[in-house]
C-alpha cells in the first residue's frame, strides 16, 4: 500500500520512520514499493537533544493536521516528571500546579480537552470528562506525545482544545535492544523530605520463522512528597461610619473577617507499568496488545491553625484598625455594561483583643485524605494490508477505581487568660491576635503581651483544648470505558489527481461512572448538649504539636508558632486507632461514641453512556504550479444515549429509583490543508467541529449534600447538551534547519452550549450581634437550599441547636449564546550545530521559546451575583440598584459576566540548552498571566490566581556509553501561588508559597 510519507522528501522519511510509530514490517511494505525512492534515503545520524528536536520537527512538518510533538529524548533531559509538566512545553499550553507539582493542563486556555494512550481513550479518578490524571502519568513512561490542535475526521471526538496522545514504545519500531535503568532521589525543600524515584525499561525484537516479533516493558516506581503553605486572609466585610461601630472610621472600608494558616503536604506513591506485543507473521499483518496499569495513592495531610467568629459586633469593636490602603477594585462587565467600581480603603493592619465576648476563635484542625487509584488501559488490535487496502481493528478497555478515605478533626483552643466558655454560655472563649497584609505578606499570629494572651506553655498544654468537629469519609467511584473501532483506508492515487486515500470506520463506546458517597460526621457545638465535651487531655496519646516552621517558605514574623492537633500521620495510617482514643474520651465524657461512616444514599449516582461513531476521510495530495497540497477534508457522525440514575430518598431511606435518559446526535465536518510554498516554508489552514461532553456528575439526578455549612449543594441537570466548537486555524511555518524552525499561527474558536454553574444564593441578613443569620429552617423561600446535614452552622447563624441551614444551590446550565476564543501562538526553534566548524564548543547552544496570546469575546449573557458575604461589596459601594432601573450605572448593584475559567490571556515559555561533548544543560523560564478560577469565597465572585513565574533547570553528563548523571531543579525561583478578590490587583485575599524540588540521579543503559 502507497503512503502519502513517499511523496514527501527523504528527509523527512530518514528521520521521521522511527517516530512515527510504524511496525518493521509495514516500514518494509512501504520500502517494497518505492524501492527507488528509497535507495536515494540519507539517513542524518543526529543524537541527544538535537535528535529529539529534530525527529519532533519531522513530525510536525508532514503532519496531516496542526499539531505539536515532544520526544522521549527531549522529555529525559528536562526535569519534568509527569504528563501535566512536560504538557507545559508545548505552545499554546499553560498548567496550574499544586504545590509546585503539575495538575491541572489547558490547551489553548480550556481544561476541556482529551487524554489518549497510543491512541486509546483513558478514564481519569473523577467525574471529568479529560481522561487518566495528569500527575497519575510520570515522564518515565512517555516514548513521545502529541497535542492535537486540529483533529480530522479519524480523530475521536471530545476534546474543545486538543487532544493528547501519549505514545509509548513499540517493539517492531525499535532498531536495537533497550535496557535501560534510572534511579533518582528527589529533595523537597518544604516538606524537607527526600525520597526515591526508579524507572526502568526493556525492549527487543526478533525474526523468527514465524514472523516477527517485538516486546517492551516499562515501569516506574516513585514516592515524591511536597508541601504548600497558604495564608488566607479574608476582608470581605464592611464598617461604614454611621454603623455605631466602636472601630467605625469616617469613611466605609472592609474589615477583617477570617483568617486561616495551613501547611499542606502532598504524598505520592505511584507505581506505573507498560507493555507492548507486537507480532508480525508476514509483511502484510501485524497484531498487537498494549497495557498501562497506575497504582497511584495520593496522601494530603493538611495542618490548619484558624481564627474564626471574627464577624460579631463584639469583635469589631474590640479590633484596633492601625493602617489602611487604598484598593482599586478596578471595573467589572455587568448586563448594562461596564461598572466602574473605583476605589475603597481596607484595613491592612491592627490588633484584635479578646476582653469581651467568646471571639475570636482560635480552632485547629487536622485534614487527611487521599486517593487511592487503580487505573488500567488495554487494547488489543491487528492491522492487515491488502493490496492496496489496509484495514484496522481494535478492542480497549479503561478503567480507573478511586477510593477516597479521609478522617478531619477540629479541637477548640480554649484560652485560660480570657472569660470562660461557662461564664459566658459559649463552648468556646476569644483570643487575642495581630494582623498585618502589608508588603504583599499576609501575616497573623496571637498578640503577645495582653493580659489576656496565652503562653506558650498554655498553647501546648492538652488540658486547653476541646473536641469540637470529627468527619469521616471513604468515597469510592468506579469509571470505565469498552470500546471497539474498525477502519479502512483505500489507496485510490491511479484513480484520480487529487485524493491519494480514502478512510472510513466506525467506533463503538459504553462509558459508565457509579459513585457512592460513605460518610460519618459529628460536631460538639451545642451549648445544651455538650458542655462537657472531651478536652485533648483525655485524647492526649494521639495529640502531637503542629508544625512550626510557617515562616519557612518567606521569613515572615507572624505566624502561629505552638499549637496542638491531631496527628495527621497517625490519622492517615491509623484512623481506627485515632477513632477508638476518640471514643473512649467521648465515653469518659457522657457523651455517644461514634459510628462506622455509612453510605448516604441520596448521593448515589450511576451514569451509563453509549456512543456509535462513523467517519468518512478523503486525503488529498496535488500540485497547484509548483506548490505541493496536502491535507484531508471529511466528516465524523456521533449518535449518544444516555442513562442517568439515582435515588429519592429520605432520611437515608430510599424511596424510589430516579431514571432519567437523553439523547443527542451531531455531524462533525473537518478539514486540513497544508501548501509547501517553498522548500522551506509551509502554510496550513484547518476548520473542525467538535464536541464536548458533561462531566458525569453535572448530569447526576443526585444531590450531593456536602459537610460544610459554606459549601454550595451542587445538583445536577440530566438534560444537559454537550458544547459545541468550531474551530478556525491559520499558520506559517518557516523551517531553518532539520531541528530549527518559525512558527505564527492564529486560531479562533465558535462556542456554543458553554457550561456555566449558576447559584442560587441563600439570604444572608445580619443580626444583632454583627453576625450572619441564615434561614435553618426549610424550604428556604429566601434562597438556596436546605441542607439537612449541617450540625456546626459555624459563622452563618448564631443558633447552635439542631440541624439544618440554608446554604447556596449550584447547578449547571448550557448558556444560550455562543462565546469566542480567538489567539495567536508564536514558535521559533534554533539550535547552532551548524556552525560548528566556526563556532566550535559555542554550537552546541541553542533555544525553544515560544508565545502564546489569548482573549475571549465576552459573550456570554449571565453573571455572578456579587452579594455574598453578607452584601458587603454592594453595601460598601453604596449600590442599591437591584433591578437596574435607574438611567445610571453608578448605583447598580454587582453583577458581573460569567468569563472562562482558567484562561490566560498571555504566556510564554523560554529553553535555553547547551548539548555537546557529552554535557547536555537545559533552563527552562515558563510565565503566564493572571487567570479566573470557579473559587467563589469572596463577595461571590471567581477569585482571580495572579500571574506566576517558573523556573526550571537540569543537568546531564554521559561519563560513557552506558552511565549518565543527572541533577535536575523544579521550581528554583520558588514562584508564589497568589490571589487576588474582584480583580487582579484589587484585593489581595490569598497565598500559595510553594515548593522547590531537586532531584539527583544516574541513568544506565545496558
């Protein structure tokens, strides 16, 4: 069978063969028949980094569509250790991190995109749609990697962005034996840890009788530990002059409300493994299974220290405002247009005493829980050339099974220097503390030197501190996908001028989820019933002092230095033990002991779908005078059924199965040109639509009740459509070299039935006392929705009996108008190897950089209610407008247009590389700006993460054929994780301090 690679130069054939993942014996067939072309074949014998760029560059330039490609030399010399990392090298690719670890990828400003494994769908831990978890995959195990920008007809619908593809090796490609060995210990500065890393990899083939025959093994194993400290500082409510307030100034300002320091270890153990059969009886068959099993366990055991009930009046006129700033809350896109918002002041610093009244609080908590993943790919496949016919087919499976146990406890510090819970007919009492957020540092800490300020042996005495929360959960969600697909491609060449290939197949997939919610939670918040709650001294064998190193990552001064909690270790390793201490001291104290965690049925959820997909692909292959064209039109029909079921129930009862099935069937057209205008320079153009389906649990029948009185009760909506993307995409491509290109590209995007989450907020009065008083009591004709749940109504209602609150209702809706994304990337790729006769050692430099701009055309007709937190924003602007009916804009109150989440308007990546004489150096500056998350803490409204820099290095050297050494950073500038309230730049509400990595290791290859 012809292929279109034989009508391309023999560049690209030299380096391209081995990428392209081909088998010996279909390499064989093309060879036998363009056996004269090939004769002609200068194979260009490049090795290292330029190999990798150059073989990447091969791919890219006679692709049939526009997309980006990484090799696996590439991905071993830069300090990237799963999927989301070495994503963020691609233009067009930005990642959110964790820590300093990757997680989160957007192509092209969306999280909306595809995760494939040699080309098979991959199902992730989560309700999402995207495929297997980014930092489930360590660089280890990728052989190469492709982003799809532009699909084609053949290319499995789903992804709005792109489509990853993640390739490991294949014995048949290989042209020698692979064994190789690397052993890492990576040091993380905060968690100030070290632990192991260990990959390995075998491949080979053999020609026998009875055909050819070629095997690869991968594995890895990795522990990796890494912490995030995060300061939180809210100032989301107002003071206005005529509030009688004792700290009131002569002018409105927001005024401290909460405060929260936690120190957040991540602990991962994942042991990963691949491998691939390939068997060729003849030149013309070729039969195939491949397998990639994940152990991932995902341990976060988290340290909080908070100063909590900072919103009654008592507290405001105990609280000694020292300094103010000026806060441009900037302007906002509301239904009328644009609301100038201007300036207002914010307290930045002062003290809070504790003479009077039970705050504020000082309350502790230990957080454990994981992930624990068992995730599986398979497919088993064969190909067979007929002539001029080549048919495929292929069986896979995927599968991810997630447990999520975790174990939360919360004690109250109870002040021996301050007004006793009894004498004031609290359970908790008030302690005194200092706040300071200038220099870009938000710091708090207990006030030193009060009467009424503790010391640190009181700090660290057990006897002072009382059980107020325990929650306990084990989640468990079981996600699969069974799919088959057949294709066809006919080389119909002698047929006609123009089409060199006609494909056509079909695609069969069942897509399932089932989730179980299994949860116990206690509070010991009612002053009537649990004035004798257990203090830690009767609990004191499973209590341990919390970390005390807060000032690690920033050198700051104010932090909460001694307290006690929980052991966090013990609670993630032992909880039955913490559990049983807990429940004697209960016992010791007259009060119940606690009960396993039971399965909350309303929260049940099991969703099945089935897709049949066909499409219909012609390849063209022409010449227009003297310019070569390439490229491929066709057309993708999908056909979906699903099947969405849960349960009515009632005080854990099930009263009735809920069954609800949708439908829904689309026509996908896609088209690709390419034009070798010159010999070096290519112009392409594409136009596709795609589809992008709901999360699984935005189409629950469920409710899902969660544990927290600030958390909104998200529920879903069955009758959800998929989104819809048209895609247009220009590009010019300039190529230098075999390894050295210029690449600008413009893309802009048609998006129709966008997700949006609207909430439904519950009113929020303020009482007597200065604080919040929800409705406890259902239906809530004042908004939100009755959570049966909640037992610790916390700051959002004074009332501590009972149970019940109203809480903000969540659901998701397709938006009725379209939005725009349009952008422009940027690429310029230029290694010096050939200048090596003048330049001598300085060749071996070279640079990968790349840009990429990004806007959305604000488009979408709904918005974000800002009259959360009590209406504070709304109050301190003095907008009172609710339904907009006066002719000025100045008075309506905030409402802001629903944007894009996680979109960054600009971002580049700059590699600087040096590669010779057996040395290989490589630093890699990654920088994006500012971008929306679907965080609504404050006022309501998307908190905005700031712009963020990182830097990353590593350094290789062969000491021979067989060993290299390697020491690689991630992460050294240690770039913050902050965020800002409004807008970017207004109020500055949040930090995230994250971790430095360095990782030292050898390599063996035997």
């Amino acid at each position: 069978m012809k292929n279109l690679f034989q009508r391309r130069s023999s560049l690209a054939i030299a380096v391209a063969a081995s990428l392209s993942g081909l088998s010996t014996a279909a390499m064989a067939q093309e060879s036998d028949s363009s056996e004269s072309a090939d004769n002609t074949v200068e194979v260009i014998n490049v090795t290292g980094i330029r190999s990798a760029l150059a073989s990447a560059l091969a791919e890219k330039r006679y692709a049939s569509s526009i997309k980006e490609v990484i090799q696996a030399e590439d991905i071993g010399k830069l300090p990237d250790q799963n999927l989301a990392e070495v994503l963020e090298n691609i233009t067009g690719v930005q990642i959110d991190r964790t820590a300093g670890v990757g997680t989160g990828v957007q192509i092209r400003g969306t999280n909306a995109n595809r995760v494939e494994i040699n080309g098979v769908a991959t199902v992730g831990s989560g309700d999402g749609r995207t495929g297997i978890s980014f930092d489930d995959l360590p660089a280890a195990l990728i052989s190469s990697l492709e982003v799809i920008k532009v699909p084609t007809a053949e290319t499995v619908e789903g992804s709005v962005g792109g489509t990853i593809n993640l390739r490991t090796l294949r014995g048949l490609s290989l042209d020698e034996r692979v064994a190789t060995f690397r052993v890492q210990a990576e040091n993380s500065d905060l968690a100030d840890s070290t632990y192991p890393r260990i990959s390995g990899t075998f491949g080979d083939k053999w020609s026998t009788d009875a055909g050819d025959i070629g095997v690869v093994f991968t594995a890895s194993y990795a522990e990796q530990d890494v912490a995030s400290f995060d300061p939180r500082y809210d100032r989301d409510r107002e003071v206005l002059p005529d509030s009688g307030r004792a700290s009131a100034e002569d002018f409105p300002f927001f005024r401290t409300q909460f405060f929260d320091q936690v120190i957040t270890r991540y602990e991962y153990e994942t042991k990963n493994y691949t491998a691939s059969f390939e068997y060729a009886p003849t030149n013309d068959v070729k039969v195939y299974f491949d397998a990639t099993i994940n152990d991932q366990q995902r341990a976060q055991k988290t340290s909080r220290a908070l100063f909590s009930g900072t919103g009654a009046n008592s507290v405001v006129d105990n609280t000694i405002n020292e300094e103010f700033e000026t806060i441009n809350l900037g302007t906002i896109d509301g239904p009328n247009g644009p609301l100038v918002l201007g300036e207002v002041q914010a307290v930045l610093s002062g003290i809070i005493r504790a003479t009077e009244g039970s705050d504020p609080n000082l309350r502790v908590s230990g957080i454990t829980g994981s992930r624990v993943t068992d995730s599986r790919v398979f497919a088993l496949g064969s190909e067979w050339a007929l002539d001029n016919l080549m048919l495929s087919a292929e069986v896979s499976y995927a599968d991810s099974d997630s447990v999520f146990p975790s174990m939360n406890t919360t004690l109250d510090f109870i002040n021996p220097n301050a007004m006793q819970p009894e004498e004031l007919g609290s359970l908790d009492n008030a302690v005194p503390m200092v706040f300071d957020a200038s220099g870009g540092t938000l710091q708090f800490a207990i006030a030193e030197g009060l009467p009424e300020s503790p010391s640190t042996a009181d700090m660290l005495n057990p006897q002072n501190y009382a059980l107020r929360q325990v929650a306990r959960g084990l989640n468990n969600r079981k996600n699969d996908e069974t799919a088959f697909r057949f294709d066809a491609a006919y080389d119909v060449a002698d047929l006609n001028p123009f089409f060199v290939e006609v494909k056509a197949g079909l695609r069969w997939n069942e897509s399932s989820t089932e989730f179980n919610d299994v949860d116990a939670s206690y509070n010991y918040t009612s002053t009537a019933n649990h004035a004798n709650r257990p203090r830690a001294s009767l609990f004191s064998d499973i209590i341990t002092a919390g970390p005390d190193n807060f000032n690690a990552a920033d050198n700051r001064t104010l932090y909460v230095r001694d307290y006690l909690m929980v052991n966090n270790d013990l609670a993630f390793s032992n909880p039955a033990a913490v559990i049983d201490a807990l429940n004697s001291a209960l016992v010791t104290a007259g009060l119940d002991a606690m009960d396993e965690p039971s399965v909350n049925v309303s929260s049940f959820s099991d969703i099945s779908e089935e897709t049949l997909a066909m499409y219909l692909q012609g390849d063209f292959s022409f010449d227009i005078g003297d310019i070569p064209i390439n490229g491929n039109v066709g057309v993708r029909y999908i056909d979906t059924e699903v099947t969405s079921i849960g349960n009515n129930a009632q005080d854990n009862v099930v009263l009735e199965r809920i069954v609800d099935t949708s439908d829904y069937d689309f026509v996908l057209p896609r088209f690709n040109i390419s034009a070798e205008v010159t010999d070096d320079l290519l112009i392409r153009g594409g136009i596709a639509k795609d589809i992008r389906r709901p999360d699984f649990n935005d189409m629950s029948v469920s409710i899902n009740y969660p544990g927290g009185a600030g958390a909104a009760v998200v529920r879903g909506n069955p009758q959800l459509k998929p989104e819809q993307v048209l895609s247009f995409d220009i590009s010019a491509e300039y190529y230098l070299s075999e390894a050295s290109f210029f690449s600008i590209g413009l893309f802009h995007k048609i998006r129709e039935d966008i997700f949006a989450t609207v909430r439904d907020n519950p009113a929020e009065p303020i009482g007597e006392s200065g604080q919040i008083e929800r409705d406890i009591t259902a239906p809530c004709e004042e908004g939100g929705i009755f959570n049966p749940t909640i037992t610790d109504r916390n700051v959002w209602s004074s009332v501590t009996e009972g149970a019940g609150i109203c809480v903000p209702l969540e659901s998701i809706f397709n938006v009725e108008n379209e939005e725009t994304q349009t952008g422009v990337e940027i690429a310029f790729q230029q290694d010096l190897s050939a200048w090596e006769d003048s330049l001598g050692w300085a060749s071996g430099f070279g640079i990968i950089a790349n840009y990429t701009y990004q806007e959305a055309g604000s488009k979408i007709d709904s918005y974000n209610d800002g009259s959360g937190d009590g209406n504070a924003l709304n109050k301190i602007l003095g907008r009172t407008d609710t339904d907009m009916s006066t002719p000025t804009l100045d008075d309506d109150v905030v409402m802001e247009r629903i944007e894009l989440l996680d979109l960054s308007q600009d971002s580049y990546n700059i590699t600087l590389f040096y590669d010779k004489y057996d040395l290989s150096v490589r630093a890699r500056y990654t920088w994006r700006s500012s971008f929306k998350t679907d965080d609504k803490i404050s006022f309501d409204l998307n908190r905005i993460v700031d712009d963020r820099a990182q830097l990353n290095m590593s350094v290789s050297y062969d000491i021979n054929d067989m060993f290299t050494v390697g020491l690689e950073g991630v992460n050294l500038l240690r770039g913050d994780r902050n965020q800002w309230c409004v807008n970017e730049g207004a109020l500055f509400c949040s930090q995230g301090l994250t971790d430095r990595r360095v990782m030292l290791g050898v390599t063996a290859r035997l």
